[in-house]
C-alpha cells in the first residue's frame, strides 16, 4: 500500500514470480481459515447479516455477480490459488464441494470471527474459529473415505494453510463500543497479550491436524481503513489509537511463531506483515497505481467509511484505482499487490520466508 516506470517494473518482476510457481504445486492442496478478509462466501449458506451475496460486491468477478468475497472480484486466497497454479478452494459450506473437489481443499472462514469466541458476537451464525477448525476434522474424514487414510495424511501434511485473525477481536470486540466490557476488563497491551496467548492456541491446533505450512496473517493497517477514519479522523490521518493495535499485536505474534517453530524443529508457520504491505500503499498510493488510500470504492459517508456496500452505495467507476474496495477490505487489485509481497517479499515482510522459498523447499522434498 518512483517513478510509473519503476512501478511498473515492480510489479512486473513480481507478476513473473507468482507465474513461474506453477507447475510442480498443481496438486497441493490449500486450506483457508478466519474472518472475512479471506471468506469467500461460507457466509452465504448462513443466517446473518455478516455477508457479501449482494451487488455491488463481485462487479469485477468472472461472472459480474456476487460471490460471498468482500471484495469487488477476486481475494487474497484467489491469488494464493493461481500461484499454486490451482482452482480457488470452494467455501466448505458450499454444496458443490464433493468428490475430486475436496482435494484442492477448501475455504472454512468466515466473516464476523475473531480469535475469541466473544468477537463478532453481534453477528449471529458465524463460524467461530474453534468451529472451523472442528469443520477441518470433519473434511479429513470426508476425504479418508475418498481416497483413504495414508493418502489423506499426505494430502494434508502437504498442503499449504492460510489463517487470518485478530482485527474482529478489536473492531467488532474492544472498540465496538466505548467502554465495551472487554475495554473494562484489560487495557489495550494486556489485552493483546491475552489474544497472543489465545491465538497460541489455535495455532497449535492446526499443528495437531497435520498442518505443516502455515501463513499466519497479522493484523493490517487497522487504524487506517476508511471504517476506522470515518469515526476517528479528521483530515484522514490514521487512528494512532488504532494503530497501536498492529504495532503490539504483530510483534508478538511473530514470536508466538518462533516459539511454536523452535518447538517443532520446523519452520511450520509463517509470520505474513501485512501491516507493513499495506503501509506501503496507504503512505504513497500513487507510487502503486492509486488514486487514494482513504476513502473507500463503494460505501456512504465520509471516506465511504460507513459499514458494507449496497445497491444505494456510493461506488466508484474504476476500482482498480482505490486501495480499498469498502469501510475494511481492500480492493481486488490491492489484495493481488499483497499476494506479491507474499510470494517475492523480504523478511520485513514475511518471517522467516517468502512464498517462493516455502515452495521451491517443499518441492525438493516431493
């Protein structure tokens, strides 16, 4: 989040890359969990209002119609696919995921979650985090009567997780109201030090599933989404409140992860800084093809910061040119920018490695 020139050099230098990962990873299996920046439409198959199945949202998609992705066309997990050179992974909710379309995996997030079970809780039927990861048991089973228990192991062992948590657990938890109870009961750092050790938790779970390359998100650049701006600026300067939030959770989060690495004698998870990714483009958008970081494609009021976008929204007629594509997701374009970094980025913005080295790894070991 130089020069048009550079620019375009950049990015095609990075496009090059997440190409010329496909081939060897086809068949590698890819499993989603968390919020809403990477559902893509689990929520659709749910009662609650915590869901994107209406225009204007996937008006840049394949089919111009909605998907249940927070976004104007593809997502972060797409572009994660495409670099497995894969289909995207199929909501696991969704009907159609039966047969050989289990084994390119599947999409268990949900929009609304959080690390805590408490987060979101003004969205009812969501899938909460220990919910999804109870789903992943029941896919493992589903997919033992399919092609049997060694196979099955394999396919898990190999395959590569994507989690995204924590925002949810401050914006629809401890900031969503003044005074809210959990605000009452901890002070910002020592809630994030009990969200760190909850999320210990789940992390180790998935390690108990069979998970052996996972890319753990950390919190964006949270105090600076139009969502955010809209309550908590007056000119579109980032909430420093808010702020602090990636600035102590992520820190800690890739020392969670060294802690559970050392532990397994593995480089098991991946620390994903997207934060500083999105930093980059919220700091000099024009540097990467944008037009603004602040206010938001499609939404109401100031920034476009009011809650989901609708029919009645107001929506922007290139939104290839916005950072952000509503109040708290970025756009199509944005989340391919940060696949990139995923895939080429230095260790400011993956820890300890990038996606090219993880799969460049693990296919000599295949």
């Amino acid at each position: 989040m130089a020069s048009s020139m550079a620019v375009a050099c950049y990015i095609i230098v990075l496009g090059i890359s997440v190409v010329g990962l496909k081939g060897a990873e086809a068949q590698r299996a890819f499993f989603v969990f968390g919020d809403s920046i990477v559902d893509n439409g689990n929520n659709n198959f749910l009662a609650t209002e915590a869901r994107a199945d209406s225009p204007p949202y996937g008006i840049d998609y394949p089919t111009r119609k909605p998907t249940g992705r927070f976004s104007n066309g593809y997502h972060i997990p797409d572009f994660i696919s495409q670099a497995l050179g894969a289909e995207s992974t199929l909501p696991y909710l969704d009907p159609e995921l039966k047969g050989e379309k289990l084994l390119v995996g599947a999409n268990f997030a949900s929009a609304g979650v959080g690390i805590l079970n408490d987060s979101g809780i003004e969205f009812v039927n969501i899938i909460r985090t220990y919910k999804q990861l109870q789903y992943w048991e029941e896919y493992q089973q589903r997919v033992n009567a399919l092609i049997g228990p060694e196979q099955t192991k394999t396919l898990i062992n190999e395959a590569l997780v994507l989690i995204n948590l924590g925002s949810n657990d401050f914006v629809n938890n401890y900031y969503l109201v003044p005074h809210s109870p959990r605000s009452r009961q901890y002070n910002l750092p020592d809630f994030v030090k009990f969200i760190i050790s909850e999320y210990k938790k789940v992390l180790r779970r998935l390690y108990e599933l069979g998970a052996r390359r996972v890319l753990v998100a950390g919190i964006g650049a949270l105090g600076c989404v139009p969502g955010v701006l809209i309550t908590r600026s007056t000119n579109g300067e980032c909430s420093a409140e808010v702020q602090r939030v990636p600035t102590l959770f992520n820190p800690q989060l890739v020392q969670i992860i060294k802690e559970l690495n050392s532990e397994i004698g593995s480089h098991v998870f991946i620390a994903v800084e997207t934060q500083q990714m999105q930093m980059d483009f919220i700091i000099n958008p024009q540097r990467y093809g944008f037009i603004t970081s602040k206010t938001a494609c499609c939404g109401e009021g100031r920034f476009n910061g009011i809650q989901l976008c609708t029919v009645t929204s107001n929506l922007c007629p290139n939104r290839d040119l916005y950072a952000f594509w509503d109040a708290f997701h970025p756009s199509e374009r944005a989340c391919r920018l940060i696949v990139q970094q995923m895939t080429s980025g230095t260790q400011e913005y993956m820890y300890p490695m990038n996606l090219s080295t993880i799969l460049a790894l693990d296919s000599k070991k295949n």
